[in-house]
C-alpha cells in the first residue's frame, strides 16, 4: 500500500491566509507529463473533485486526483518564502532528479 501524501502545517497556515476554504477551492496538486525533466506539478486553487483524495488541516483543504497519487506517493507538499520568492513545494521521495525551477521532475 502506498503512502498517502502528507501536508505541513506551514503550507495549511499559507492556505488559510489566502482564505481557499471561504472561497469553496482548495489547494489542487497534479502530476502531468511535460516539463524539462518528463512529468511536471500542476498547484492551483480549484474545487474538490468527487474522486479526489482530501487531506485536512487547519480548515483548509489540499487535493490530489487518482491520476496523480501514485506519483506523489509519500511526498511532502509544503510552503517555502526564500528571497527567489514564496511557493509551495512538494519533496517527492519518488522522484529521480527534479529541474533547478523545482516544477518538473523524472522518476
């Protein structure tokens, strides 16, 4: 069985800052082929869909569709603000080498 993916408190508290959960969206993360390194993460505000997996916290909410979970599976999805900027970034144990941009990966 796979590990789900988890979501640190620092990335839930940014979601509640922007307020995703008042607006009906939450914090959406993909998997789609493409990118430099073979596959690249989607991150976005979108509705929950009914097959999605949910995780919770802090009264918000981040989704991962079925397509996506095994490629994120165990990964860590979290928010970092350095001088480059603020983003949220996911370490995926799964992922072979991953670009300098931090968007796309290999596996």
């Amino acid at each position: 069985m796979q590990l789900p993916p988890k979501v640190t408190p620092r990335a839930f508290a940014r979601l509640a800052e922007i307020g995703a959960a008042g607006q009906g969206q939450a914090l959406r993360v993909a998997v789609e082929g493409g990118g430099c390194s073979g596959f690249q993460y989607e991150i976005k505000l979108d509705a929950p869909a009914a097959d999605d997996l949910v995780l919770e916290g802090e009264g918000e909410r981040v989704v991962v569709d079925s397509v996506s979970l095994p490629f994120l599976a165990g990964a860590v999805i979290d928010f970092s603000e350095e001088l480059i900027g603020a983003r949220f970034v996911i370490e995926n144990p799964n992922a072979s080498s991953s670009c300098g941009c931090g968007i796309s990966f290999s596996m």
